[in-house]
C-alpha cells in the first residue's frame, strides 16, 4: 500500500504542498492574464520541476501538479487548446521529475479546476458553455490519469452543476478524489457563499456534490478565518477523511506578489484547531509556502496532540 494511503487509512497526519503560483512567480515565470501559472507549462516547464521539491523537502508527502490554470478550455483561450492532453500528462511528468531529484517517496495529485479563463467571472467573454466544460473535465482527468498521478484534486469546487461535472469526470478515471470546496463569508456576515459566487450558498455545494461521493473533502482556497466554519458544515454531510489547505493575505495586481500573508507559527496555531476538527490532511494554497509546509511537518506532534485532545 502507498505511504499516503497507509497514513490515510490510518487517519496519520499528511501534509500535502503550498502555493505554487507564488513560487513559480518568484523564481521569474511570469503570471499568464488568462491561464496564470498554467502558462509556465509551455514557458518555463524548468522552473515547475525546480519548485516542487522546495515542497517536498519541506515535508510535504503529496505535491499537486501545475494544472489549475491549465484546463483546456482555458488553454483555448491561448491558443494551445489542440495541446491541452499533451501539456496536462506533461504536468505529471514535471512533478515526477521533481520527485526523482528528491528521492523521496512522494504522492503525486493532479489539480483540475473548473475556473473560466482570466477567471473574469462577471465577463460573459470569458464565460464557457456547460458542453465545453464537461469535454473540458474529461480532457483533463483522463490525460491526468493516463500521465500517471495517483489521485485527482478537484480545487476550488464553488458551484452545484459544473463542479459536478468534473467530479464525475474524476471518478470516471478509477483513481482517488480528493474534492476542494472553496467559500467566503456573506456581505451580512450571516452565512457561508462561494468563494466567486455570492449567490451560491456554500450550503447548497456541499449538498449538491458530497452525495456523487468524493474519497475526500477538503476546504480550500478559503481564508483561514471561516475554515472553521467551513469544516463543521462539511462535516454534517461527511464522516471520511478530512483535508483543509486555506489561502491567506491578498496579491497585487498584475503581479502574484501577496502581502498580508499569516505566519507560519500562526498557521501551525490554527492547524491544531482544525485538526480538533478531525482534519488530516494539511498544506497550504494561494500565498502560503515552502515554510509555511516546514512549520506543518515540524509542528506534527503538537497537530497530533491536539487531535488526541479533541472532544
């Protein structure tokens, strides 16, 4: 059995990887207007295979490939849409490369996101029809899967129909689905929304897709401040394995340069929180780093200990 899966099964702690936008922007691969760090697959695939091991060596023991600016129907809107199933397996192979130079015996999980391109939600330019987003999501999970990863992250979930869409796509490949639910507070301040649809109540989500049965559900792209929150709703609905890998601060445009960012002491702070919660699985997302995963994988007896101490 997998190291990943034997911890998970076990329900051990796992720490999975951070930001990798951040760190392929600071290591010179410029951010795409459209696709983002999906750019650099065609760019600088170099500089992807240079920043997955910081992570690993950090402590992560699941790296996430650079696919979530990569779908196809994003890629389409680069013009390298006839390379999407290339570039997507290619990812895999990226992130093995970069496992190899470790030596480390790492999972690897491949990120399909069902963003628009641009992520221009309000633009209806950038908006894609259901019938391309669901060839989209089985484009992608099958080039995912045929590239070798071990399981499927389904990142920033925020809608009942085309976030359903990819989900069957992903459970159509055989391989593990780890689901990313992604929300924000209301505008009142009296309930949980979709982190990019206001409109959508984070309620609503987790009732439309925890029933199609992911393998695990995390909490993700979420500010640290309604993980909490987030979790205790999920959990009404789901009794597997739990993950959370939150986003923190905020970055200026044009650049991916964020500011406002928690500390890593303070986000072991609020690990041990949410491992009270029952979470296992732990990392980080938009703005979180390489030693925001090192605080995780050192601060694991203390996460351990507060799990021991949850009610």
């Amino acid at each position: 059995m997998p190291a990943w899966k034997d911890k998970l099964d076990r329900g051990d702690i796992l720490i999975i990887d951070g930001a990798m936008g951040t760190e392929l922007e600071r290591r010179g691969a410029e951010m795409h207007k459209l696709t983002w760090a999906g750019a650099a697959l065609i760019k600088h695939p170099e500089i992807i295979v240079d920043a997955h091991p910081d992570y690993i060596h950090a402590g992560a023991e699941v790296i996430i490939t650079n696919t979530f600016g990569a779908s196809p129907h994003m890629l389409n809107a680069m013009g390298y849409g006839d390379r999407a199933a290339e570039l997507i397996s290619g990812a895999v192979d990226l992130a093995k490369r970069a496992r190899d130079k470790t030596g480390r015996d790492v999972a690897i999980a491949g990120s399909i996101s069902t963003m628009a391109a641009g992520g221009d939600l309000a633009d209806p330019g950038n908006r894609h029809s259901d019938e391309e987003i669901e060839d989209s999501m089985n484009l992608m999970a099958r080039a995912l899967a045929d590239g070798g990863c071990d399981m499927i992250a389904l990142e920033m979930m925020q809608d009942t129909i085309r976030a359903a869409t990819a989900l069957e796509a992903a459970k159509g490949t055989g391989l593990p689905v780890w689901l990313g639910l992604t929300c924000a507070r209301s505008k009142d301040g009296s309930e949980l929304v979709a982190f990019d649809y206001p409109d959508i109540r984070f309620d609503d989500v987790v009732d439309a897709l925890i029933p199609i049965g992911p393998d695990v559900v995390s909490v993700m792209h979420s500010d640290v401040d309604v993980t909490s929150v987030a979790l205790e709703r999920v959990k009404r609905d789901w009794s597997g394995p739990l993950g959370t890998y939150p986003e923190a601060g905020y970055f200026e445009m044009p650049h991916w340069n964020f500011v406002d960012i928690i500390e890593p002491s303070d986000l072991v702070e609020r690990a041990k929180q949410w491992v009270s919660q029952d979470v296992t699985i732990l990392g980080g997302c938009c703005g979180l780093g390489p030693d925001h995963i090192r605080a995780l994988d050192a601060a694991r007896p203390q996460l351990e200990a507060a799990r021991g101490a949850r009610p």
